[in-house]
C-alpha cells in the first residue's frame, strides 16, 4: 500500500478499563488518529460493521478494519476539505461528499472511483443512501435526489437547514429532514414531500429514527426539553427528556439496533454521553466529559463510533 499525501499516524489503545454507570457499558477499542494537522469530519460503520470510513480536512477518505491498528486502504478524494460519506445500503458503494461542489462514488472493494457528480451549486454537507437512492444536502440548502441505478437526479429540489441530519427509514421509502422548527418527510421514490411536520418548539439539533421506523427522536438546545420522541405516524409526541443543567442540547443521537434504546450526548457542562430506556423510562451515562457531533452503531450493537467534527482522533467503542 502505497503512501498517501501527508504522513499517516494512527495510535491503537487497547483498555481494560469498562466505562458503565448502568446495564449498557463501553469499553474502549481504538483511537483511529490522522497526523495531527489532519481534522476528522464524519465516520460511518459499513452495514456488517466489520469496515468503517472516516474523511477530514485533507480530502481523504479512509478505510478501517475495527480489528486492525492501520487502516486498510485509503484514498485522496478531494483537493479540499471532505464532510461527509456514507455506505450504501448492500455495502458495494462509498460515496463522499465535500467543498469541491461534487459528490464521488467509489467501490468499497479496491476504493476505485465508479462515478463523479460534479457541477452542484454549493458544497455537499450530508450524504445518505438506502437502497437505490441517493440524497445530498448542499450548503445552499438544497435537497438533492440521485437514483443509483442510473446516478440521474430525479424530482424537485427540496431544501432543509444546511446543518439538518439526513435520515432514511429502514425501508428507504422516505427520508427525514428538518428546516427550522419544521421536520419534513419525503418520499425517497420522487421527492414529493409525505408530511411536513411543524414542532412549534425549537429548531432540532439532531434527529434519528428507531429501526421499526415508529418513533423519531428529536433533539433541542436551549429547550425545556432537549429530547422529544414522536411517533411517525401522526407526529404525536410520546416521549420527551428533559434538560440536564443550563445551556444544555441533544447531538449524537442514535436508536441502538431492533431495540428501545436511545444513544444521546447532554451538553450541559461538561458532555455526558447517555443511553435512554424508552421502555423504563431509565438514563445510564456511559462516557463522560467526550464531546462527539455523530454517532454510528453497528448492527449487531456491538460497537460504537464517537466522530466529533474538527477534532484530529476518532474513539471506537465495544458495547458490552
């Protein structure tokens, strides 16, 4: 494997140390490092969890073995900052997004490039994927559609909040966005919009959607309650958190797989990295005092994936 530009430090710390105050525990597995000019912005697990990609400022992407000390490949996908990458859904395809307005399709297998979309009008912030569909969000707002069977765009744009979260439904038919204090659903099949939701509450930091597609949970800043759960039928809201200490905000939201469970960083003071039980009503801190944007778990729960964006190391996580 041949060098990429810039030196390539990667530290592996193996502990024995198990970070619980409950039922769910963490154990530290790894600290997946880029030289130290090198800035992380997203990480995804591949969908068997036994790869996960990571791109940063140098517009790298890199592949890693959860078992292994050094990445398995890499690549230089952008002269300028990469944001965002994502898996699709049978795990064949990589895609990236970045600063250079375009969006790049590799195959998972060797890394190689099977399709450019260039010429966007504004940076690509977000990238997701289910199924055979592909959604980008722009900096200008605007809500991208792609069908990956053919890489053609389809429909209208739609347009969220440049920092709103893209989230498919386990079956891939719609994708939840948020744009002020509106949530809005759309069909993945042609963009047409399903539901648009208005929480007269606050704009959402964070959204995420459990994997039977019932409930989405929202998160707050500067609310009363910095979680509300609705159920994604009606939008009725069935359960909420509420704030742990001033100025807190929900961010790093997951729904651990095929269960109630609710991964969740409170922002109050210092970060306090949580799990909450919708089915007893219970909170157990996990990690405190590790600041992370996104999350990733795999699909067998097994491992976790703290990315904070900006910061030079990735932590990876067992769940035990």
């Amino acid at each position: 494997m041949k060098r990429s530009r810039g030196a390539l430090i990667v530290v592996y710390l193996c502990f024995t140390a198990v970070l619980s105050f409950g039922q769910t525990k963490l154990k530290p597995l790894a600290l997946l490092k880029h030289e130290e000019s090198l800035m992380f912005h997203d990480a995804v697990f591949s969908p068997e969890g036994n790869r996960l990609v990571s791109v940063g400022n140098q517009g790298m992407l890199y592949l890693w073995d959860p078992t292994q000390s050094f990445p398995v490949s890499f690549k230089h996908v952008y002269k300028g900052t990469a944001l965002s990458c994502a898996y699709s859904q049978d795990g064949k395809y990589i895609v990236t997004g970045g600063e250079e307005r375009s969006i790049k399709v590799l195959l998972a297998q060797d890394l190689s490039e099977v399709k450019s979309i260039t010429g966007l009008p504004a940076t690509v912030r977000k990238i997701a994927m289910s199924g055979n569909r592909l959604v980008a969000l722009l900096q200008n707002n605007e809500i991208h559609i792609y069908n990956t069977d053919t890489w053609e765009k389809i429909g209208k744009p739609r347009y969220a909040a440049k920092d709103s979260k893209i989230v498919f439904s386990s079956k891939g038919d719609r994708f939840y966005a948020w744009f002020s204090s509106r949530i809005y659903a759309i069909s993945a099949k042609d963009g047409e919009l399903i539901n648009v939701f208005n929480t007269n509450y606050g704009i959402p930091t964070d959204l995420t959607l459990s994997t039977d597609d019932r409930l989405l949970a929202v998160g707050y800043g500067k609310a009363d309650e910095v979680i509300r759960i609705y159920d994604t039928g009606d939008f009725k809201q069935v359960k909420a958190v509420k704030k742990n200490g001033a100025g807190d905000s929900a961010t790093g939201m997951s729904f651990f797989h095929n269960s109630n469970k609710l991964l969740y960083l409170s922002n109050a003071g210092n970060p306090n990295l949580k799990v909450y039980d919708l089915d007893n009503g219970t909170h157990t801190s996990v990690l405190k005092g590790s600041a992370t944007d996104n999350t990733s778990i795999s699909r067998d729960n097994s491992k976790l994936i703290l990315a904070p964006r900006g910061l030079n190391s990735i932590r990876l996580m067992a769940i035990i």
